[in-house]
C-alpha cells in the first residue's frame, strides 16, 4: 500500500467543508479535476467510501463523518506542532556544541558570547577548542565545527565566513641585526616562525619559498609574541599585527607580498532545514565576523582586514 498523501486528506476535509467539488477547487486554488482525483485516490487508499456524489453535491457517508473527525484533529496537531517549530525558530532552546580553533574561541566567542546568550536566554554553550594545524572530520556529538579548510568530502553543509588578510612581520631589532629580506627567497636565510608552506603572491605572481622554520607553530599569538621579542619573521592577520598595542613593536616585512588569507568555514549537518539553534548562531556570527562590528578589530574600521567569503577554504597560518 502507498503512503498517505497528507495533501489528499487536506483536500478531502477541504470538500466536507464546500459541499461541492467546484467550490473546495476554488478554495484550494486548483482545478475540480485535481479536488476528484485526490478524494478517490483517499478513498482507494483506506478502501472505504467518504463520499457520495450525486448532482446536488457531495453528502459524506457514516464513514466520512468519522473520518473526518479524525482528521481535523490530526491537521490540529500538525498547526500546534508548526507553531511550537516556530517558537523555537524565535527563540531556540538546548544546548549548542561548537569546536573551532583556539584563536576563534578566544579572539571571537569569548567577546560575543554574552551578546548571544544575552539575545537567546533558553541557550546553552559548548565550545571545544583545538588547534588549528588539527585537521578531522567532525565528530557526530558537534553541531558546528569551525575550520581553516573546507574538506573535499564531508557529510556536512558548509558555510564560508570573510577570510582574514595577513602579512609578513618582523621586530626593527630583528630587521636591523638581520636586514630586511629583498625577495621571498630571500626568507630562506632567515629565522622565520609559522607552519606550513608560506604563498606569497604579488600581482599574478606566486612564490613559495623552501622555508625552514626556526619555530613551528600555528597559533598567530605565539608567533606574534616569538616576532615582537625579536626572534625572527611571521606570518601575521593584520588585525593582530596593526593593533595599537603591538603596531609600533612590529615592521613589514616585504609589504608587496600577500599571504594567503586564513579563510573559515562552518560545517553542520542540515538535510533540509538548519536546526534553530544553529541557525541562530550561524545567522549571529554574520553580524559580526567580516565587518566594523567584528570583535577582533576593538572598534577599527575593517576595510583592508578581510578576504571575501566566497574564496575557498585554505590552509591555516
């Protein structure tokens, strides 16, 4: 036996309430062709007469009357449940587990949290943080995983976030105990902290010099800390870099050549619909990440900091 159309059982209580075929078509905005074939598909389905024509109109048997009944509580239900939906769309409920790297927990969550809790009080928050150079799928327990790199496969949805622009940097200490690199390749010969392969683009140009890092590491606040102590050069976001406390402490290193962005996706299950919660918090970071309102910025304006979403997913620092 087929499935139970829900919209012939819609149909047929649209009938009881017309009287005529004619008349629940037009309430239903399709043709009285439509209205006879959904109500005899109905009825060969539950093998029971609801209805019997005649030309003064449709009279609902003992059958239908009872059926009828049935079914104006069942489509009750359905409205009460869409609206408790509805509710929760407004005002999502439960626990909401995330895991993004540490610099995101730190330098976004911390900062917003309260104005995201503070607008969904029936909100709770798991954040798990982790390092950024650490590459997996997400685990089934996550309902958003936050990456510097969009997977090739994965049984998620994924929505890009602004990347965020970065640039080469080093202490004058340094630079003047060590001059200044001339080229990319240039960075060879020196001490330089990071991970990774550093792509330096220039124009249509593109090199990436055989670095042999003298730190390794993928959190920027290492590396920001090893280049203001005079350690050697790093790839920096110029949000950290251009900050007023550290700004004086820090000098470009080969200005004309850009980094790669570190680009951020989120990842969520999603067959169809996005789940309240996540779509409250997916919709509240909007709000923020790429723009003037941007945590990260403490007030700067962010012109020149960001990366358009649409760019691919890469590598982290």
């Amino acid at each position: 036996m087929n499935d139970l159309d829900l919209n012939d059982v819609r149909t047929f209580v649209a009938v009881s309430q017309a009287s005529t075929l004619t008349a629940a078509a037009k309430e239903l905005k399709v043709p009285a062709s439509t209205v006879s074939r959904a109500l005899t598909r109905l009825e060969k389905h539950l093998g029971v007469l609801l209805v019997q024509r005649s030309p003064r109109g449709l009279v609902l048997t003992d059958s239908g009357k009872e059926y009828l009944q049935s079914c104006r509580r069942a489509l009750q239900t359905l409205r009460h449940g869409g609206a408790l939906l509805e509710g929760r769309r407004s005002n999502p409920s439960g626990l909401i587990k995330v895991a993004c790297p540490v610099t995101m927990a730190r330098d976004v969550f911390a900062p917003l949290l309260r104005e995201f809790l503070g607008r969904y009080p029936d909100l709770r928050m798991e954040i798990e943080p982790y390092s950024a150079s650490w590459d997996q799928e997400p685990r089934e327990d996550v309902d958003v995983f936050f990456k510097l790199r969009a997977p090739r496969d994965s049984s998620r949805r994924v929505r890009p976030y602004p990347g965020t622009a970065r640039g080469l940097f080093a202490s004058p200490g340094y630079l003047q105990a060590s001059s200044s690199p001339a080229t990319p390749h240039d960075l060879v010969a020196h001490c330089c902290i990071g991970s990774g392969a550093w792509k330096l683009t220039r124009g249509k140009k593109t090199v990436t010099p055989d670095i042999r890092f003298r730190v390794v590491s993928s959190d920027p606040a290492v590396a920001l800390k090893l280049a203001t102590s005079g350690l050697g050069v790093a790839i920096l976001p110029l949000w950290i870099a251009n900050s007023p406390d550290v700004r004086d402490t820090l000098t470009p290193v080969l200005p004309r050549w850009t980094p790669e962005p570190i680009t951020l996706c989120a990842l969520f299950f999603s067959p169809s619909r996005l789940t309240p919660k996540v779509q409250a918090l997916l919709d509240f970071l909007d709000e923020y990440l790429g723009t003037d309102r941007d945590p990260r910025l403490k007030g700067n304006s962010a012109k020149g900091y960001f990366t358009d979403r649409r760019l691919a997913p890469t590598s982290g620092p």
